[in-house]
C-alpha cells in the first residue's frame, strides 16, 4: 500500500515539475551507498537559509549510517511525517523588499518560468518594478547558479493608471516596459513578456493579483507592489493556489481571445 501511495504521489509532483534533479555533490566514492544521504546532510546543514524540511532514506539505511539527525525521515513513515503533513499553505508577512525576497526565493529557485499578474502593476512605480528586479534576480537560482528562464508579466490599463500623470496608451507604456527591462534582460539573462489588460463593458472587472510558476502558484490579493521602509509597510498574505486554480487562471483568464478581459497588446524583450 505504502509503494502505491509514494508512487502516486511522485507522479503527481513529476506532472508538478515539482520534482529536481541535482548532480551528487559529496566527495564519497561512487560506489559508497551512502553517497545521496551524506549529499542531501552536507546540502542540509551548510544551506541555512534554503535547509530540507526533511530527508527520506529506508529505515535500515539510516540506521546503518550511524547518523541520529531530527531531520532524517523513514521511509515507511515519509507520508505521515509532520515535514509532509505540516506544510504550510498560507503565510503573512510585512510588505517589504525584504520579506518579498525571504518568500520569493522559495518559490522561483528551481522554476523555469515565473508569471507576475496584478492589475496596478508598472514600471513607472519603483515599489512594482522592484518586485520584477527581484524575481529576474532570484529565478532559477541556486547551488551557486542561476538557469536562464521566462518572466510573464500581465498588468492592467494605462490609460486607467491610478496616478494621472502616469496615464498613457497601451503602446507608449509597452515601449516603456521595454525600455526598463533592457538593463534586467543583460543582467541575468531571462526573456521577458509583458501583456496589458483591460476590462471589457459590463465584463469581469481584473483585479486578482497572483504570483504563479511552472510549479505552483499563490494568491497575493495585497498587491505586488513592496517598499524599502518597515514602517511604511502593511501586512499582506499569500495562499497556495491548487493545481487547477492555476491551471484556469492561465489558460482561461488571461486568453487573448476568449478570456474575460480586453488584450491591449503584448511585448517580448529577450536577450
């Protein structure tokens, strides 16, 4: 029953892109059997910030390497252990360049592709465009590298910008885009995307605000807009989106032609 389960879960975290695969890392022998365990320890203790919430080894493995390490997992135990069954779906935190980054990194070090979507955001307000600067910097970062990957921008209406003096057509605020993103292309590398929505007559009004990735995704209905000063800073939470509620709001919602919302025009910029 136990080899079922871990198999259909696996599958399921394999059709997530959940699943990564790292090169061994220890200096053991090749044949040493202990090899991946001394890895993933080494990985674990010298990785403060980015630690496992657990590792799965069989229960005779562990024993026989003579390691006593809390965060050792049997095997037979893995789905019903609290590093499994304790995963946090929510969180709350200051809205601040700070935490954004604390969260943030957890989230894009091993996606591919990360998808920016709130109706205010610009790259005419620091406290936005920061939130970009952050995620180029941050995707695919990890173990001393950082993969070249997508960044997918989907923002509101210029002409409806909430700063009057900010207003402007969809093509001039797309030029804009391009202009700003050019020295964050160079810098780490990622192909840019930008598209501009607006609500149609009598139509759903585009208001939710998502931070989504080729893995997961989560609701951030405080906005993506970050500051520098603590003080300044509200409180603001994100929730783990499900699957399919991901799954919607990519190929539903943001749908050139049948989506609920009017598309404005699209702008790539890429190395």
């Amino acid at each position: 029953m136990l080899r079922k389960d871990l198999s259909l879960c696996l599958g399921v975290l394999h059709d997530r892109h959940r699943l990564v695969r790292h090169p061994v890392g220890s200096h053991r022998e090749d044949d040493d059997e202990y090899r991946w365990l001394f890895w993933a320890l080494e990985r674990h203790n010298s990785h403060v910030d980015n630690r496992f919430q657990g590792i799965v080894a069989t229960a005779d493995l562990i024993e026989l390497s003579g390691m006593a390490d809390d965060d050792l997992v049997p095997l037979s135990r893995a789905l019903e252990s609290p590093c499994w069954q304790g995963c946090r779906r929510s969180v709350r935190f200051a809205k601040t360049d700070i935490e954004l980054r604390r969260h943030l990194a957890p989230l894009v070090r091993y996606a591919r592709v990360v998808t920016l979507i709130d109706p205010y955001m610009s790259c005419r307000k620091d406290r936005f465009f920061d939130t970009v600067q952050h995620c180029s910097a941050l995707l695919g970062k990890h173990d001393g590298t950082q993969e070249v990957g997508r960044v997918r921008i989907h923002a509101g209406d210029p002409r409806e910008d909430p700063e009057v003096a900010h207003r402007e057509s969809p093509a001039d605020r797309l030029d804009r885009w391009e202009e700003e993103l050019r020295p964050v292309v160079a810098q780490n590398g990622h192909s840019f995307r930008v598209s501009l929505w607006a609500t149609k007559a009598g139509g759903k009004n585009f208001h939710d605000r998502y931070i989504i990735t080729d893995q997961c995704g989560v609701d951030a209905p405080g906005g993506l807009d970050f500051v520098t000063d603590v003080t300044r800073a509200n409180l603001s939470g994100w929730r783990l989106l499900e699957h399919q509620e991901i799954a919607d709001i990519l190929t539903r919602e943001f749908h050139e032609r049948k989506g609920p919302y009017k598309h404005l025009g699209t702008r790539d910029v890429r190395p």
